[in-house]
C-alpha cells in the first residue's frame, strides 16, 4: 500500500478512535451527552475539506 494511503487510513483512524477514547473516559457527562458513534461521525465530519486528491496525485 502507498504511504500516503496509509496516512490517510491513519488520520481517519485517530479521528475515529480519539472520539471513542474520549467518551471512554467519560470526557462528557449525563444522560444528553452523545454516545461514541456519535462523537466518532463529529471527529470524520472535521476532515471534511481534508485534501484526500492530494493523497493520489503522484
């Protein structure tokens, strides 16, 4: 696999598992509070305008 895939399945992981770290730490409280899947749909929603093209361009 290409490094710079690589790096991109490695930004899409943190964004993915700081979100689940997070809410395992209980970072947020109560009842309102978002579960993991949520927080981890929020953290991928950031990389949005993420230069993903660049990543294939030689």
């Amino acid at each position: 696999m290409d490094a710079r895939l690589r790096f991109a399945a490695a930004v899409a992981s943190a964004a993915v598992r700081a979100a689940v770290e997070g809410w395992a730490a209980g970072d947020g409280t109560g009842e309102d509070q978002p579960g993991p899947a949520e927080l981890a749909v929020a953290n991928l929603a950031t990389l949005r305008d993420f230069p993903w093209d660049a990543l294939t361009e030689s």
